[in-house]
C-alpha cells in the first residue's frame, strides 16, 4: 500500500511541467528546481526527483518508467508469496510423509 503523500498528483504534474516551461529563464534546470520548490513548499530534491520520474516517463531519460516499476513490484510481491506457498507445501509433504512412513511400521 503505499503511503500517503502531501502534495496531490494534479500539483506534481503542475511543478514538473512549470520546471520543464521555466528551464530556460534560469542557468540551470537545479536553479528552476529550487525557485519553484519555494513556491510550492517542497523540498528541491523532491521536486527533482519528481522532474526525473517524468523524464523516464517521457523516454528522455534512461530507467524504469512509472509503469514497469509498478509492474516490477508486482512481480516481487508475487515471487515472494510463491516462494513462501513452496515452502509450507515442502514442509506439509515432509510432515506427512513421515507420518505415513510412522504409521505403516507399527
């Protein structure tokens, strides 16, 4: 589940595509990171990492888009239930496979 956020998708949207529209009036892209950071009352390293997860998204920036990591996480969740359902099912069939090698000798 994730975890609750201050700031509503529609305000991140918001803030990435003002960085990305007032890149330029700056020096750099960390410069218009921190001048709209103050005035949405982030942090500049939220923002950024914000401004990067869109990039991916876009595909001007190499990694994981939003998607494939929600994905990925699925399947590690699932991978991790499979491992654990293997691991009772192994320990039931040896619990009963002694108690079937018990009760035949008597």
């Amino acid at each position: 589940m994730p975890r609750p956020t201050r700031f509503s998708p529609e305000v991140r949207v918001r803030a990435v595509r003002m960085v990305m529209e007032h890149g330029a009036a700056h020096d750099s892209q960390w410069a218009a990171i921190t001048s709209i950071a103050e005035k949405i009352g982030c942090t500049a390293e939220t923002l950024r990492k914000w401004v990067r997860q869109a990039e991916r998204d876009a595909g001007t920036r190499p990694g994981l888009t939003t998607e494939e990591r929600e994905r990925l996480k699925q399947l590690e969740r699932e991978n991790f239930e499979l491992r654990r359902a293997n691991e009772i099912l192994r320990l039931a069939s040896a619990y009963f496979a002694k108690a079937e090698l018990d009760r035949r000798h008597k």
